[in-house]
C-alpha cells in the first residue's frame, strides 16, 4: 500500500481523509441462509476523527459497523482546480 500509513499516525485534528478496513462479517445467500462466518471484505471510504469523537466514517450512517478494522489511513488528493 504505497503511501499509505498506520492507523496510529492518522490525524487526529478533525480533518478527512481516506482509510483502508476490513469488516469481518457473516455471509448470506439468496435465500438468507448462512453460507460463511467471518468472512474477511477489504474496504476504502472517507473518515475523520478528533479525540472526543474518536473515528468517524463519513458519511455516518447511523450505525456501527462490528468487526470492522481499520488498518491505514492516506491524505486526500487536491481537489480539482475549477473555472467558471
């Protein structure tokens, strides 16, 4: 993961930026039968985090996500330039 740093190094001033998980989670087929227990699934999404808050996924959805792990964090890219 170029570029990518440890989670314990992630900025903690309440600014945004891109984080690596994996949830650990339950799957399921068509029919709603369990199929596999604690399957590993990767993910990327946009997160902040103060120390009162602690971290937060943007956009927050209401819920917390069991098992989930976050492994790395990456600035955001510069937004892009703009002309009316």
């Amino acid at each position: 993961m170029s570029g990518w740093k440890p989670m314990e190094t992630a900025p903690r001033d309440g600014s945004h930026f891109l984080v690596h998980y994996v949830d650990l989670v339950d799957e399921y087929d068509e029919d709603d039968r369990l199929i596999a227990r604690s399957v590993l699934k990767p993910g990327i999404g946009v997160a902040h985090q103060s120390d009162v808050f602690g971290l937060m996924d943007i956009p927050w959805q209401g819920r917390i996500v069991q098992g989930r792990r976050y492994t790395h964090w990456h600035p955001l890219p510069a937004p892009p330039k703009w002309r009316p």
